[in-house]
C-alpha cells in the first residue's frame, strides 16, 4: 500500500510520519503568509463611510499603521467575517485612550455621566482584556490593568470579572512582576465583593441587574411584582464570575510559589461551584436562573440569556445534565432570532421589544455583550463537556447570527459595518440608537450622552471569538497552546492566522486543505518563530509547544 508522509514536529525533531499529505510544507518560512496589502482597503472603506465625531488617541489617519503594526492577520472564505473581524479592530482602537495615569480603554466615545474617571466603566472591562491581549502591544492593557487599582478606577461600579480577565491577558503577556503587583489588588477585590454582596451566613453573592449592566430584566419584573428598573438578586452573572475570579487567583498564586493561598482560593472556588449547582439550577426550567436576594421577592420562573453564563467559567459540572439547557438556544421560542439570541426566551410573556421608557432594557432585545459571553461559553462546551446537544456548526451559525447583526442602513441607503448598543432580534434595527436620537424635543440629549452614544461601542467583543474559539487558540501556560478549532474541514477548505503574538513568540496558523491556496502543503501547519511545529492533515485538537 502506498505511503502517504506527512510531517510533525515534536520538541525540535521532525518525525515522517504516516498520514494523508502527498505535499509536505517548509520546515522555515521566510515571508509573510498574509501581508497587510491584502487588507488594508477594509481600513479605507470604514474611515471613508466614517463619521469621525469622538477622536481619541489613535485618529482614522493613524488607524491603518496602528492595525498593521498590533493584529494578528486573518484570513477566511467567509468574506463577511473576515471583514467585521477587521472592522472590530479598527473599532477597538478608538477606543485606547492615553490619560496622566496611563492607558485605558473606554466602552462610550463620548463622555456619558455615569462613567467614572477618563469616562472609564467597568462592565464591559472583561471583554476588553480578552479581547485586547491579541494587540501585540501589551503596554494598553497593562496600564488598564493597573488603572482599576490604583489609578482610580471603579472595579465595582459594575460587576467585572477582573482577575480572570487580566490572568489571560497575562497568558498571551507574561509579566511576572505585574502578575504579583496586581495579586493583592485582585485580594482586596474580591474581600470587598464579599463584604459588599454576600450576606452574613449566604454563600452566593447578589446584584441589582442594572449594576450587572442589565437594566429591566424579566426575572427582576418576576420578583418585584412590576416592570422595574433594577432588582436585587442571587444571579448566574455575578456568582460566576466570582468563581472565574477565585479560579484565576489560584492559577497566578501557583505561578507565583503562593500554594497555600493557592490552595484556599481553590477550596473557595469549589464551594462557590456547588453552591451555583445546587441552588441556581432549575429542574422545573433545565436551566440557571435567577433567585430572589430577600424573602420579601417572589421566585422569578424565566429563562434569559445569562444561565449560558456559568461555562464562560467552565462551572457547571460535565455529564450532571446540565448541558439540556443549551437546547433553548436552538429554539425559536427560546434564544434564537434572526439577530439574536435574545435575551430572554420569547415564549414568555414578560418578553417585549420597546423603544418606549429606558432605552436599555434586558427583556428582549439582543445585546451583544451577552452574545459574546454566550458564544464564549458555547465554545467552552464543545471544548471541555461530553454532550451531543451543541456542534461545531451550531457555533459558525451564532458566530454568523452576530456578524449579520453589525450593520446599518444610512438614510442614502448605503449598508455600513455598524456596532452599537442593542438590537431588534427579528429587524436588525438598534433600538437604544432609534430612542435615543428623538430623545430630547426630536434630538439626541447630551444627559444621555450626545450625538450618536452608541456609535462604534466597546461593550462586547468579536475578535477573541475568532481568534480563541473558532480557530481554537488557547494558551494554558508558559510553553503551551492548545489548538482547538471549531471550524470543520467541510465548512472551510482553508483559512490563515498570522501574524498571531503569545509569549513574545511569533504563531502562523494555516489551514489547507487541497494545498492550492498557500502552496505551502496541505492541513493544517502551525509554525512557531518560523519554524514548522505541528503538521497534520485533519484540524482536530493538538497542542503547540512554545
């Protein structure tokens, strides 16, 4: 029988092996597989549809050098993701703000008066750290790290999940010494949350869904008997990512010799896991819900979007049956939309799409901070649970679901590249946009944050999930990534990250399958400062040694 090479390299040796490759790629490259000339019109069409209103630290003139110079480069048949994929970095850096304390990065380009120092809030922080760590300059975040603890920041205004989201910026940015400046900060964080959210003798933690960033939320309607602003209660969120935070603790604890603090924050962890199984779980709704903070509240009986939220932590325990809850995802009466998911399963009847009252409300419309926490906990699922509910092509089809949504019809009729606060799940529209620019005598009012509040909003994230989940880069510590893609071979013929920073190490991902699109072999070959590390001909997972 015929034999079929293919190459792999193992600890610097590279083994022949048998396989299903008749063309066996370059052990070196010395080019660039994506060059910045292949993209740069993507930089030049939103800067010329741009109204530039709110300018901060790297203008629309500097967009195209800074891009080239930070991202990894990507490259895919699906030219609608490859551009939002762009479209959201240059997004992202309007938002990189230089202050007397540093770098921040902010969620509104105009000044709004709830915001704290530098017009800095924290709800959306955790997005920016996933999605930032892939800029190949770590200074941003690093400063942005330390501004929340020492720099005036408010940690707490909203709920963050901070110490989980600065470990993976840490991940892809080792620094030791930030690493062990930011402990006792990160201490101090979570001592407060107790002091301030959990009960004496309560072992969850509870929030008012408007300091969730999740204004008007059914469950919250549920409890208090009418529609209400905001309403206390022991949450998905909040328990969540107090179990993600008290994770990410031990993990940099151990890293940094600190076992038996290691150790307790483990402890603590666990117990703070069981506690969200046992009693946030609903075996009458198959989900995680909301319970009442106070005996005075009634018990809120509603799915909405934020019982995905535990396995953006890997909370939930595998094979307990918990993964049954992802089934209203796929459901028209539960989450799914055209625009969607929604935010609360549609066969209720407290859901409601409204342009009336507030214009931020959780009890319909789709958000796409919620979005990205249900696409990255979509892809911990697929990743790390043995279920059969969920698959690799229900991911691309919510990926797609939210890439459809970033855009929007100018009154001359012409479609642009749009990201804004909240959407009509079934029209596509922004509903907060719609609302607000009538808001005060037919126009947009400077109390709710001028002209176009909405525009270019950093209240979510987009290019981690290409990066991290569909593509399937996950750095787990020092020297080791491991490649999981979620995109299948029948999906995608190819596709290339380059360009791609960890560690201080240059990655290129190729995906090829016929061979003909990058003549450089087929399958999938990852090479690491140039060197060939790992070639194989199917994209299942492997892990690359840094």
């Amino acid at each position: 029988m015929k034999k079929v090479l293919y190459a792999l390299m193992v600890s610097g040796f590279l083994l022949i092996l048998p396989g299903c490759s008749s063309k066996l790629p370059a052990t070196h490259i010395e080019r660039d597989f994506l060059n910045w000339d292949r993209f740069s019109h993507y930089v030049e069409s939103f800067n010329a549809t741009d109204d530039e209103l709110y300018k901060q630290y790297i203008t629309n003139a500097e967009a195209g050098d800074f891009l080239k110079n930070n991202i990894p480069y990507f490259e895919c048949p699906d030219q609608e993701i490859e551009q939002i994929y762009y479209f959201r970095w240059w997004t992202y850096r309007k938002h990189i703000k230089k202050t007397p304390d540093g770098f921040v990065i902010t969620e509104f380009l105009p000044q709004v008066p709830w915001s704290g120092k530098y017009n800095t809030i924290s709800c959306p922080a955790g997005h920016h750290f996933y999605e930032g760590r892939w800029l190949h300059q770590s200074e941003y975040l690093k400063d942005y790290a330390l501004f929340w603890f020492q720099g005036g920041g408010n940690p707490r205004l909203y709920s963050f999940w901070a110490a989980d989201a600065i470990y993976h910026y840490l991940l892809v940015h080792p620094d030791s010494v930030l690493r062990n400046k930011m402990l006792p900060y990160l201490q101090d964080n979570l001592d407060v949350w107790k002091k301030e959210r959990k009960d004496a003798g309560e072992k969850l933690y509870w929030q008012y869904d408007s300091q969730d960033g999740m204004e008007v939320m059914v469950s919250g309607a549920l409890m208090n008997g009418k529609q209400v602003f905001t309403t206390p209660s022991l949450r998905p969120t909040i328990n969540s990512y107090m179990y993600g935070d008290l994770k990410a603790m031990s993990a940099m604890e151990r890293e940094s010799g600190l076992t038996v603090l290691a150790d307790s924050h483990e402890k603590e962890a666990e117990e703070l896991r069981t506690e969200v199984m046992d009693r946030l779980w609903s075996s009458e709704l198959n989900f995680f819900r909301c319970l009442p903070h106070t005996s005075e509240l009634d018990t809120a009986m509603v799915r909405e979007l934020i019982g995905f939220v535990p396995w953006y932590f890997n909370l939930p325990a595998d094979g307990k049956g918990y993964e049954v809850a992802w089934a209203q995802l796929k459901d028209s009466l539960g989450f799914k939309a055209q625009y969607g998911p929604t935010t609360v399963e549609q066969r209720h009847p407290g859901f409601i799409l409204s342009d009336e009252w507030v214009e931020c409300q959780w009890n319909g419309p789709s958000w796409p901070f919620a979005t990205t926490q249900t696409l990255k906990a979509m892809a911990n699922l697929l990743r790390n649970y043995d279920q059969e509910i969920i698959t690799k092509a229900d991911y691309l089809e919510l990926l797609k679901t939210y890439t459809h949504s970033h855009w929007r019809q100018r009154a001359d009729g012409e479609n642009v590249p749009w990201i804004d606060e909240n959407l009509n799940p079934y029209t596509g529209e922004w509903i907060a946009r719609s609302r607000l620019k009538k808001w005060a005598n037919g126009t947009w009012s400077a109390d709710k944050g001028g002209v176009e509040r909405g525009k270019d909003y950093n209240h979510s994230g987009y290019c981690d999930l290409v990066i991290s989940d569909l593509i399937g880069v996950n750095v787990e510590g020092a020297n080791r990534i491991n490649l999981h893609p979620l995109i299948t071979a029948d999906t995608w013929s190819w596709f290339c990250l380059d360009h791609l920073k960890i560690r201080n190490h240059r990655v290129t991902i190729i995906w090829d399958q016929s061979g003909e699109k990058y003549h450089n072999g087929t399958g999938l070959m990852v090479y690491v400062d140039g060197k060939l590390t790992i070639h194989q001909p199917d994209l299942s997972s492997v892990v690359i040694k840094l």
